[in-house]
C-alpha cells in the first residue's frame, strides 16, 4: 500500500510537470503577440486543462493498454506472469525517467514532449523487468509512433496554409486593425488548444494511476466500460491545472520568441492549427505529443509568411530532444527499476522503491535550483532572444550572473 501511494503522488507530480511543460503548447504565442499578458495567459490555461481533463477517457484507455502488456487482453485483468509489487516497480519507475527528462529539458526551456517521456520511461522500466514481450510494440508503433512522425508535419502545412491565407484575406486591411481584430481570434483558438491539451495529457496520468490500480487488483480492467474512479480524475485535472498556471516560462520563451517572431496571423493560424489536431488526435485514442504538434504549427506560421525568419538552429536543437526523448527517458526508467530491484535483494522492494524516489527528489530539487540561478519569469519571458547564443536565458539575466560569480579586481 505504501508503494502504491508514494507511485499515486509521483504521478500527479508527472502530471504537474507535464503542465507547466507544456503550458507555452497553448499560450506562448498569444503572449508573444501581446493578445493575452503573461499571467493572465497561464490562469487562463490552467483552469482550460482543469475542465478538459474530464471530458474523454480515451486516451486514458490507450496508456493501460497499448503501451505495457501487463493485462489478459480479454478479462482486463493482471498476467498471472506479473506479480503486483514488481508492477508496480515497473510503473514507479517508469514515472521517475518520465518527470526527470521533463524538468532537465525544462531546464534547457526545450519544448519535449511530455509523453514520449512517460512512455519511454514505461517502455525502459517494462525491458528491465520484463523483457521485450512485455511491451506492446503495435500498440507503441500505431498509437505513438505513427502519430509522432505525423502530427507536428501535418500541423506545420495546416498552420503554413492557415497564415498565407490570413495575410492573403487581411492584405488590405491596415496593420493595426489586423493586429487587434485577430488577437481576438487567438486567445479563442489558444484557449482551445489548453482545453485540448487537457483531454489529451492529463488522461496520461490518469491512465498510468489506472493502470496500477489494476496491478493491484483495486480497478477492473475495461476502463472505457466502466469509467475511473472521480478522484483519479479530480485530482490529476488539479495536478495539471496547477502546474500550467504556475507556467513554464523557459518552454513558453523558446516557443514565443525562440523559433519565429510571431505576429497575430501567425499566432492565430498556429494555435487554429493545434486546436484541430489535438482534439481530433484525443477522440481518437491517439496520445500524441501535443508540444510536437504546436512546435509544427509555429514553425508552420512562419513558413506560411513571406519573409518571415525562421530559427532553424533552434528547431534542429529541439528535433534533437525529440529524438533522444524515448530512449533518454527509457533508460532512466531501466536504471532506476535495476536500481530498486538489486536492493530488493539484499533488502526488500519497499526500501528499493523508497531509495529511487529518493533519487527522484533530489535530482528534481538540483534543477529546480539551478533554473532559480538563471530565472525566467513573466517579467522577462518575452526579452528579445539572442541570435549570437540562441540561449533560452536572456543575455541581460546571463550577464548579471556572470558579474556575479567574476571575482572583484582588487583595488590599487
């Protein structure tokens, strides 16, 4: 039982992550075009991802059962091959590679997918307790990896064709009219893509807490049959809530200022673009990452306008992230399940999964330290980026640092 609760607060704390991960996924355009002011923008999100957290079930669907094979496909209930505790070593684990690659790209304010980090750290802890035949490779390839190759090259020609249609409609209407009149439409196509967001993330987390509870035996398997228990959707509909309103700022200035300067034809297209995707992706099943699909579609916008100058460096360092997400999460699900099983050895299982979230509160704590020492907020999340560095920290904040630590000349 113990195991059990300390895995329930280590989801909601991946569910937390996952929303001020991806918060920018949302509103870093709208703040970039000055349609909505930083906090404003983020409260906003936060009580959109609240509410669409409970409108679906079907990606929560998708988690029990497309990605680990831990239950009788027919009865719904757990192998007689797996036993409970080292499932749920499994799941724990799994979570821990999944929250550090979130906070060490937050980190970096590269806009990974949240996702991928859940389900490469599954994938990881599932080959080290179980082997290959515990992973369900068809329901990973149709349900993930399809859609990951799709989705944000789909959403880049949508948002491309959304923005040279923008400016083909609006070509003689005088800028600051155009300006104004579709900041408008972005805070309503922004505030779509942060319900979406909530159909489609938040159900992770609520999968994963599922999907321990049938490896306890405490939840039916058929989840889209007989629903989830209210707290599980309460509470996960808070976590994310709350973690996009305290915004990830690092992500949401990469996504506003990093790869395109944004104007409102091009937010609007963008976040349009999204919108549509993410809904579609969630009614469907698909648990696709929606910080790939809003990377496609800004890219996309600034495609779509004529002259318009994009960052490709910066989109290349992400595609980067996005690669190395899966198997960089994978292994740290492995290590931390190898690491919890070899104490299980000399010890037991309780004190091997004790240590490993151990592991997880200190590393968090360590990056959440070192963001503190280079900090972006609302006050400065739209600085001009610099093009010489391409760092997401703003030179002026990388500039006070370095006087900071650079040792007094000693007078006379």
């Amino acid at each position: 039982m113990i195991i059990l609760v300390l895995l329930v607060v280590t989801a909601l704390a991946f569910d937390f992550t996952n929303g001020f991960h991806d918060t920018g996924n949302a509103m870093a355009t709208s703040i970039a075009t000055g349609a909505l002011k930083p906090k404003v923008a983020v409260l906003l999100a936060g009580v959109l991802n609240l509410v669409g957290a409970f409108l679906s079930v079907e990606v929560a669907a998708t988690v029990t059962t497309q990605v680990l094979k831990v239950q009788d496909s027919k009865t719904g209930h757990l192998l007689p091959s797996i036993n409970p505790s080292v499932g749920l070593t499994i799941i724990f684990a799994g979570l821990i590679g999944g929250i550090l690659w979130n906070l060490f790209t937050w980190l970096f304010g590269i806009p990974s997918s949240s996702s991928h980090a859940l389900f490469g750290g599954l994938i990881g802890a599932g080959l080290a307790a179980i082997g290959s035949s515990g992973v369900n490779w068809s329901g990973i390839t149709q349900k993930v990896l399809i859609p990951a190759v799709a989705a944000p090259v789909i959403a880049g020609i949508v948002a491309a064709c959304g923005t040279w249609l923008m400016y083909r409609i609006t070509r003689k209407v005088v800028e600051k009219r155009r300006e104004e009149g579709l900041r408008w439409g972005q805070i309503a196509t922004a505030s779509l893509v942060a319900l979406a967001h909530g159909t489609n993330d938040a159900q992770k987390t609520m999968g994963v807490i599922a999907l321990a509870l049938i490896t306890t035996g405490h939840l039916g398997g058929d989840i889209k049959q007989n629903g989830l228990p209210f707290w599980i959707l309460c509470s996960c509909a808070l976590a994310i809530g709350l973690g996009t309103y305290i915004g990830g700022w690092r992500v949401i200035r990469t996504l506003g200022k990093g790869l395109v300067e944004i104007e409102s034809p091009q937010g609007f297209a963008a976040a349009a673009s999204s919108a549509v995707i993410i809904l579609s992706s969630s009614a469907a099943g698909m648990a696709l990452s929606t910080t790939q699909v809003a990377t496609g579609s800004i890219l996309g916008s600034g495609v779509g306008k004529a002259g318009a100058e994009v960052r490709w460096a910066v989109a290349g360092r992400m595609a980067v992230a996005w690669l190395l997400t899966l198997p960089a999460a994978g292994v740290v699900g492995a290590l931390t399940f190898w690491i919890s099983h070899r104490i299980a050895w000399f010890s037991s299982l309780l004190l091997g999964d004790i240590v490993i979230f151990a592991i997880l509160v200190t590393a968090s704590f360590y990056m959440l330290r070192r963001a503190r020492q280079q900090k972006i907020d609302h006050t400065n999340v739209n600085a001009d980026w610099d093009t010489s560095t391409n760092s997401v920290v703003p030179a002026d904040v990388r500039e006070a640092k370095t006087t900071e630590i650079r040792p007094k000349e000693p007078v006379g």
